[in-house]
C-alpha cells in the first residue's frame, strides 16, 4: 500500500496561513494596539470561519475561479471580523494601517494558495503524487473521463485498467466485464473508481458504491448533463467536456466533524459527571444495596466502533443471575428488582456510561451498543446493518427517541431501529445531537411504555 501524505496539506496550509497573519499583525501593527487577546481572537477567528466556509476543501481538480471564490469569501468574512473586534471590545479606538495589515495579509495568502496550487500540478505532471484510478464502461462518458486523465497529466491520474461488458480488444487497459473489476480494485490497490451512469445500470452502481464504501475507496460517477442528481452527490467539472458526480462522504468520514463531536462529547459528559452523578450516585448506591446483593455497577461486553468491544457500564437494575446475563429484557421481567424498575423508566441506569463516553468508547449520541450475539443475528436480517459500525455507540439515540428501544417484539423493530441509526449516522449534525438530547430528557419527564 502506498504511503499517503496529502492528508497533510490542508493542515500545512492552515498553519501557514496563520504564520502569514501573525507575522503581518506583530510587524505592522501599532504596538500600542496590540494586545495578546487580539491575536488569540484572530487566529481562533480565522480557523473557526475557514472550516465553515470549506476554505481549504481545494482539491486536484479544483480550478482557478473555484480557489478565487473561496478567497474573497473569506478574505470578506475576516475583514468583518478584524473590525468586529474594535467594534466588540476596544470601542473607541483608532487602529493605524489597518487597510496594509488586512491587504498584506490578503496578497500574503493568496499568493501562497496559488503557488502551492501551481507547484502541485507542476510536480503531479511530473508522475507524482497520483492516484490510480479504474474507469467502469467504454461509452463516450468514459472514452471522455479516459481522455482527461490521460492528457491532464497535472490532475495527478493514472489509469491502470478498463471494465466493461463491452469487448475492447485493441485498448491496452482493458481488463475485462465489470464483475471482474472487484478483486483487481483490491489486488492493485485502486484509490478511485469512476463509473458510466449511462452504462451501469441501477443495481450494478449500488453494488460498487457498497463495496468502496466498504474497502475505503473514493467512488465517483460519470455523466453528462441530462443525468438526474440526488443530494447524495455534488458535481463538479474536471475539464470543460468531463462533469463529475462525487458520490457525498459520510459526516464522520471528516476529521473535523469527529473533532467536534468528540469535543462535544467531552463537555457534555463531564457536566454530566460533575454536576449530575456526583451527588445521584451515593443515593443511588444506597438504593440498590437496600433491596438487594451484589454490585452497584453491571458491566458487560458489548460491540463499539469497528465491531470492536468493550465494557459497557450502567447502575445494576436486575438481580444477580449468571445463568440469564445475556438474554434481553422483557416486559415484567422477574429479574428487574423495584429500584431497577425505577431507574430504567427514567433512564438513569444508563448515567455511568457517561464514563465510557469520557474514555472513547461511547458517545453521547450515537446507535445504541448491541451483544455480539444479538448483532450476528441482526446481520443476517437487516441490510447495511454493519454501517452502524461507522461510528461509537451512544448513550441515546434517534432511534430510542423515536421509541424504538427495548424488548425487540418483531422483525419490524429491528429493522426500523437499524433504519433510523444509519439516517443518523449519514445526515449527523451537532444540532441534531442537541434535538436528540433535548428530545430524550423530554421522554424521561413524561415516562416511555418500553423503559421497561
């Protein structure tokens, strides 16, 4: 496998970027001005309203006028916040050479991004830095893709075979039917695979989106003008006669949205800790020693992110019984002792994960963690069931506020808790969390009829 290193540009580029600013504010500014405040605000400001504004999303294809928009859309939200900070915090005062400062760090940046961006494609044309890619069918969609790549050298693409239904005799890069691309994607290490809409059918498209989904291989389609779209995709022109659909990466596959969500994570669950646990969690123990023997806490295995497992922890609600530890609860289970019966209609035997959540193997909101033996058998049944995986499980879920939570009655309960965890996990936002969240609390004041 090729070593990759072109996750590292756009942090490169960021910290450059903010070089060029610091280096500009600290050697043009009045130093009567210049206070430490105003460089953290700055700098925290130009991070937060790049990532926003997808600043740094410039990819080998991107083209000239693409990288100039995303410069003045920046350029025109950060002079707003240089002034706000005047306005906001030193009203009043008159800052000197403020139209140098903002222009050298505009003229600083600008000819940095287009420099790399011309060097890249320089040292691409050269045979570096490329992606090897498979075209998937032989119609003029994919003779065009075929015809870029080939003469775009500054694209970084190299193809390395053909499939099609379609014999092809005379092309050296043909390789044979589209059911046989599979194993050579594997065996020679394909980054991306680009396929004919007008030559694929329905099925054949699902199948391949599957299998680079599953293999972590960048999938993308091939089309002309008259195709139909979905939000799934978003389009983009790699030459003037070659339109592209990327086929849209799932929230989590973005580090910058794992970082949120884990810092999310963090703050959530150590207010819930510090100002909820502490004192609930002596009554709590008390409580359930009362009534009956055995731990205060229950721990048990259960699968997290890639299928891996862990030990999951919540208060005990059910009497010590090794023998049915692992057989699910059901509605008047002779097991659940009446302090158990109390904390699961309102939840709160679920607080101690809070704990797994500060070690990483939980989140707040995600699909809730199954046995490794209920989700063999899940798998057979529901399609997609393994995408769960994609991300930690979580203390709640969209699904459990939905009231699909508990006892699993019919094959139905399964399959429309699997449905609404990967609409989750596909159209996750941090506001969505917080409905969650909000939505949950909500449910445990009015009770729920499966909390059982």
């Amino acid at each position: 496998m090729k070593k990759r290193y072109s996750f590292l540009i756009k942090p490169l580029m960021l910290l450059i970027d903010l070089i060029i600013i610091n280096i500009v504010v600290l050697y043009i500014s009045d130093k009567e001005y210049l206070k430490p405040s105003f460089l953290i605000y700055i700098n925290i400001f130009w991070i937060v309203s790049s990532f926003f504004n997808g600043f740094y999303k410039v990819y080998r294809h991107t083209n000239f006028f693409r990288v100039l928009s995303l410069l003045a859309i920046q350029f025109s939200i950060f002079f707003l916040g240089f002034f706000t900070y005047f306005s906001l915090f030193r009203e009043g005062d008159v800052v000197n050479n403020q139209t140098v400062i903002l222009s050298t760090i505009f003229l600083g940046i600008a000819i940095l991004k287009y420099s790399f961006i011309y060097a890249l494609k320089k040292y691409r044309a050269q045979g570096n830095n490329y992606r090897k890619v498979v075209v998937l069918g032989s119609d003029e969609t994919a003779k065009n893709a075929i015809k870029v790549f080939n003469q775009k050298k500054e694209l970084g693409y190299i193809i390395s075979g053909i499939f099609s239904d379609n014999q092809l005799p005379n092309n050296e890069f043909y390789k044979g039917a589209i059911e046989n691309c599979y194993s050579f994607i594997l065996e020679e290490d394909i980054d991306e695979v680009y396929c004919s809409l007008s030559e694929l059918n329905n099925q054949e498209i699902k199948n391949i989106t599957t299998f680079a989904n599953e293999n972590n291989i960048v999938i993308k389609l091939i089309s002309d003008v008259n195709e139909l779209y979905s939000k799934s995709y978003n389009t983009e022109y790699y030459d003037d006669s070659l339109l592209v659909l990327h086929v849209n990466k799932l929230p989590f596959e973005y580090l910058e949205n794992r970082i949120i969500k884990r810092m999310f994570d963090l703050i959530f669950s150590t207010f819930s800790i510090v100002f909820l646990m502490s004192w609930l969690t002596p009554i709590i123990w008390v409580l359930i020693k009362l009534e009956s023997k055995g731990p205060v806490f229950f721990k048990q295995k259960r699968e997290g992110l890639g299928g891996k497992l862990f030990v999951c922890y919540k208060f005990r609600s059910m009497r010590v019984d090794l023998k049915t530890e692992y057989k699910h609860t059901v509605k008047n289970d002779v097991r659940v002792t009446k302090i158990g019966a109390l904390l699961r209609k309102t939840s709160l035997d679920e607080l101690p994960q809070f704990f797994n959540v500060l070690q990483g193997n939980m989140s707040v909101v995600g699909p809730r963690p199954h046995l490794k033996s209920l989700s063999v058998e899940y798998q057979k049944n529901v399609n997609n069931y393994l995408e769960r995986y994609s991300m930690k499980p979580g203390i709640t879920g969209l699904a459990q506020v939905r009231g699909y939570r508990g006892e699993i009655k019919k094959k139905s309960d399964i399959k429309n808790r699997i449905r609404l965890d990967i609409f989750y996990i596909e159209n996750w936002s941090i506001l969505l969390d917080i409905k969650i969240i909000l939505k949950t609390v909500f449910n445990v004041y009015k009770g729920e009829e499966k909390a059982y």
